[in-house]
C-alpha cells in the first residue's frame, strides 16, 4: 500500500485494481523505532475510489521524511499536521 507519486496529472487510474484515483486529503502513520508512531494529518494523496491504494507525490514525500526527522523520536505517540 502506498507510493510515491512522480506526476499528478499523468497517473488516474490505480496500479493495483485499475479504478480511477482521486486527490484528497488523509492521516497516515509512520514508525519510528521499536516504540514510537508518528501520524502525520491532512496529508494531500491520490487514494483509489476502490481499494485501499494511494500515492504520495514526491515532493510532499521528502516533506514528510524531514517532518520525521525532527519529529518527536523520544514520545511514544506523535500527531503532526502537513501545512501546505
């Protein structure tokens, strides 16, 4: 489940199930460590209409990963809002 996204405009139609991929918004959780999860809210993705498939472009993916960088390693459970 989840990619990284190279062109919004180019890529409808999901890679697993074929059906159409539409923009919106989602909260996605990432694991640090052996104890840590940081959900990162409001993040912009293609998500499928069918099945549970979703893009993130590459752009707000290297946002993302700089966000875990300095995201809070030493809590157990950490909420971040993606600004855009």
């Amino acid at each position: 489940m989840g990619g990284r996204l190279e062109d919004k405009e180019k890529i409808m139609k999901c890679t697993q199930c074929g059906a159409m991929m539409e923009a919106r918004k989602t909260d996605l959780p990432f694991k640090l460590g052996d104890r840590a999860i940081v959900i990162i809210r409001s993040v912009p993705v293609l998500e499928c209409r069918s099945c549970t498939e979703y893009l993130v472009a590459d752009d707000d993916m290297q946002r993302i990963e700089k966000m875990l960088e300095r995201g809070a390693a030493d809590a157990e459970l950490a909420v971040i809002q993606f600004a855009a």
